[in-house]
C-alpha cells in the first residue's frame, strides 16, 4: 500500500512539472511546419528600431550597418512585422545585404519566441 501511494504521489509530481514545463515563458507560439514565404523590406534592426530609417535613401547606411555586423531584417509587407532573419545557425547579413532597402521575397521558416519574431532563411529574392 505504501508503495502504491508512493508510486502515485510522484506520478502526480511528474505531472505537474509536465505542466508547468510546458507554460514557461518564451514558449515557441504557431509556427508552420512546412516552408513559408515572407515578403517585405530589408531592414538593418538597429536603424529601423531606433529611428525608424529604411527604403532606398537608407539602403548604404543599412548595407553599411549589415557589415559591421548588425543583424538586418525584414520589414513585412502585409502587416508591418520585423522579422530578424537568421540562417540555420549563422546570421544571415550575406545575403540580405545586397537587397537593402529593398522589397524581397524570402521562403523558409518563421518562429515566434518570447514575442520575438524569426524567420529561418532558405532563399532570397528581390521582389516587385
Ligand atoms: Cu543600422
């Protein structure tokens, strides 16, 4: 009988970190499991944050930013999101930096973290 009582208090342990486990903060919020396609404006993160710069007359001081080691993003099209990009386990400055200031198209997949938005980049191309 101890045992028993034993056996099920701590399954009831187990169960309950399970929960809480599962409502911590920064918990990943909907996110497709299939590729996505993003579409907006290159942005250098520190410029559009601060001061809100982009678009063309921005773009050398974003390309600029993006050598220096700046995290670029983008500025989505249908509804105003920043998206910081990354590429697998690098940054991905290589290859939006040639479209900054830009409208692009990019295909991969986004995250939400901790109110965070991310977009795992696979391609990218300038868009119309
Ligand atoms: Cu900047």
């Amino acid at each position: 009988m101890k045992k028993v009582l034993m056996a099920a208090a701590t399954a009831a342990l187990v169960a309950s970190v399970a929960v809480l486990a599962s409502d911590t903060k920064g918990k990943t919020e909907a996110a497709p499991k299939t590729e996505a396609k993003l579409v907006g404006e290159v942005i250098c993160i520190s410029c559009y944050a601060d001061h809100e710069s982009r678009g063309p007359e921005h773009a050398a001081c974003a390309a600029s930013c993006a050598k220096r080691g700046v995290p670029m993003g983008i500025l989505e099209d249908k509804t105003g999101n920043v998206y910081l990009v990354v590429k697998g386990h690098t940054g991905a400055n290589a290859d939006l930096q040639p479209f900054a200031g830009k409208k692009v198209a990019l295909t991969g997949r986004w995250f939400e973290r901790g109110g965070a938005k991310i977009f795992n980049l696979n391609t990218v191309a300038e868009a119309k």
